[in-house]
C-alpha cells in the first residue's frame, strides 16, 4: 500500500513539473501574440496587462504593409529550397562514407568537421565576405546559398543513424550486385526518412532565421530574407513592439506549424539516431 501511495505521488509530482514547464515553454508565444494586439502605448505600459484592453488586430495589416514581405518571404523560401537541396546531398554523402566506407584519415576527419561546429558565426563572417567578394558572389543568390550547402550538425545526425542499419543488408546488397552508391539510394535513405525529416527541417530553420549573414552580404531589398525585414521595426530612437511582435507572429507561424506536423517523426529521429557510436 505505502508503495503505491509512493509511485502515484511521484507520478503526481511528475505532471505537475512537466506542467510547469510547458506553462514556461509556451508563456512567450503567449505573449508575443497579445503584445501584437495591444496599442502601441499598452504595449509598454507598467505595469503590463495579461489582455490587451482593446484587440486591435489591423497591427498585423500594418506591420505587413510597411516592409515588403512578399518579397521577402519569397527570398527566404528560395533560400531555405535551395540550401536544404544542397544539405540533404552532401549531408546524405559525407555522412555515408563515415558511417560505412573505411579508408585513411577517416575518424580525424570526421573530430575535424565536428570541432567546426564550436566556431561561432562571427569568426569567419569577414573571411567569408573576402572570398565572396572576390568571385564577385556578394548582392546575390549565391552568398545567400552556398556557403551552407553543407551542414556539419546534419552530417553528425545521419552518421549516427547509419552506423544503426544491420551491416548484413549491405552484404545482401553486394552480393545481388548493388554498388556502394546503388546500396545508399536503394536501401540506406528509404531506411532514414524519419531522419532526413529532422535534417530538412533544422535546416529550413536554420534559413528562416538567418539574419546576420544575409545582413552582411547583401544591401538589396530584393535580395534580403524576412529576418532583416523584422529588423526595420528596431529603430534607434524607439521600437514599435506591437508591429513587431505583430510582424514577427506571422514570420513564424510557417515554422510552428511544420513543426507540429513533423514532430512524431522528428522524436523517432532522435530516438533512433546516436544508438551506436
């Protein structure tokens, strides 16, 4: 009996952290969202109310009419297409020849494409811009593109998901006369779709939040993706937080609701990833 009482009460204990948690997770969405429907004065009123006093849901109009987010939207999905195109090919190739392929060199160059990911973006910004500058890369696609056709976190994830298939299918494979290549297309990637969802979408993350990089190698409009567009409502002397936050609710709402819908397979993609070392 005492036994019982002990696991219901530490179930009990359980929910009611987990509870708090999602409160905390799911507090600044909640209020990013009344802060958009709030007057530019409610906004930074003190102190601040729970509920906008008056909805005023024309914010969301006025945010998308004073920066040119059509075509900034359209830049960032070009974006985020052609870098997750260039992510899945060399990430599904690198991460193939980690995992399976044996030749010299191999471990010390995986640890080297691992120590990269400890460099922060600053750090190689300004010789970035250099080697743009010289292929006359800089106001283009190709600056906003190539440089992150290649993902080192992504090539971790998937290394570790193939180093789980059974070396017996690759054998079979060879011996019906699949080549290594043929054994990747046919049988590894059919094997990996739950982990090529949680590449793509990190990577159509990773594009959608761009802002620095695109800051920096480009100084069009037509070129520039929806981030720096949230920046136009940052001014110096004040910020407009109810555009903003109006701006900004509606910039995300594609990623939050790819997320829900991938997130079954994005959970049995860590689930199954990293398994075996």
């Amino acid at each position: 009996m005492f036994s019982m009482a002990k696991s219901l009460s530490g179930k009990i204990i359980v929910v009611v952290f987990l509870c708090l948690m999602g409160i905390v997770m799911v507090l600044p969405f909640y209020w990013m969202i009344i802060t958009s429907l709030k007057t530019s004065l409610e906004a930074v009123h003190l102190p601040p109310s729970w509920f906008p006093h008056h909805l005023r849901f024309q914010n969301y109009a006025e945010a998308w009419k004073q920066v040119p987010f059509p075509r900034y939207f359209l830049n960032t999905l070009i974006i985020a297409v052609a870098t997750l195109v260039g992510v899945l090919v060399t990430s599904c190739l690198a991460a193939y020849s980690f995992a399976s392929m044996k030749y010299r060199g191999r471990n010390f160059l995986f640890l080297s494409f691992l120590a990269m990911m400890m460099i922060p973006v600053p750090v190689y910004i300004v010789p970035g811009y250099l080697i743009l500058m010289k292929l006359h890369w800089v106001d283009t696609y190709f600056a906003l593109t190539v440089p992150w056709l290649a993902n080192v976190f992504s090539i971790f994830l998937l290394r570790q998901h193939f180093k789980t298939i059974p070396k017996d299918l690759y054998d079979a494979a060879i011996m019906d006369g699949c080549s290594k290549f043929g054994f990747l297309v046919k049988v590894v990637i059919p094997l990996s779709k739950a982990v090529l969802v949680t590449v793509s979408l990190f990577s159509i993350i990773g594009s959608w939040n761009a802002f620095i990089w695109p800051l920096v190698v480009t100084s069009k409009d037509i070129l520039r993706p929806i981030q720096v567009g949230l920046a136009y409502f940052v001014q110096e002397q004040s910020t407009n937080y109810s555009l903003l936050t109006a701006a900004t609710t509606f910039t995300i709402a594609p990623i939050v609701l790819l997320f829900f819908f991938l997130e079954r397979r994005i959970i049995a993609s860590f689930a199954r990833s990293g398994l075996k070392g």
